[in-house]
C-alpha cells in the first residue's frame, strides 16, 4: 500500500478548516440580516398598534395614508423576512456539509499519522 502523503493531507485539512470558517462568518451574517429585519418588523408593528389605540383629534386621510404605507412597509419586510429566514436555512445546511467535510479531513490525516 502506498505511503499517504501527510503534506497533501494537512492542506486539505487546512482547506477545509478555511471552508468551514467562511460557512460560519456566511451564517453569521445571514442570522444578523435576519435579526434585523425581524427587529424593524416588530418595530412598525408597534407603530401600528399604538396608532389604532390614539383616540385624540387628527387628520383621517393623512391617517389613512400613513397607515397604508406602514402596513405596505411591513408586508415589505415580511417578503424580505422569509427571504432572510431562507437565506439563513441554507446557510445553516452549507455549514453542516463543510463540518463534516473538515472532520472527515482531520480523522483521515489522524488515521495516516497513527
């Protein structure tokens, strides 16, 4: 049986370390866009329940206008929401594979160098 080479291992094994940090930083972020979103979401749907509770004099149509354009924003960002929540999905599956990736690496060298 051939001598493995412990030089080709151990790039591969850092290559998949790298994989697997850059799947983690992609996750990271895609967790923080989601955040984010979800935070503004939550903030306009409290916008929007304070202002039903108001009950002093005002504007009817600027009300009206206002009202519309919060919920179009909201419905905005619950398109954007899913978007993130699926961006973030697939994130997660992508760091799984590259952690396997990298273990499979590092038990193949450990195995070589035994």
């Amino acid at each position: 049986m051939p001598e493995p080479d412990l030089r080709l291992l151990t790039a591969l094994r850092r290559f998949r370390r790298v994989e697997t940090d850059a799947a983690r930083r992609d996750l990271g972020e895609a967790l923080a866009h989601e955040n984010a979103l979800s935070e503004q979401e939550a903030a306009i749907g409290r916008k929007l329940d304070e202002a039903r509770k108001f009950s002093g004099e005002f504007d009817r149509d600027t009300f009206g206008a206002w009202f519309e354009r919060m919920r179009t924003a909201r419905a905005r960002l619950a398109d954007a929401l899913r978007d993130a929540e699926a961006r973030a999905a697939a994130a997660r599956t992508t760091l799984t594979h590259r952690r396997v990736a990298e273990t499979t690496a590092e038990e193949a060298l450990t195995r070589c160098m035994t």
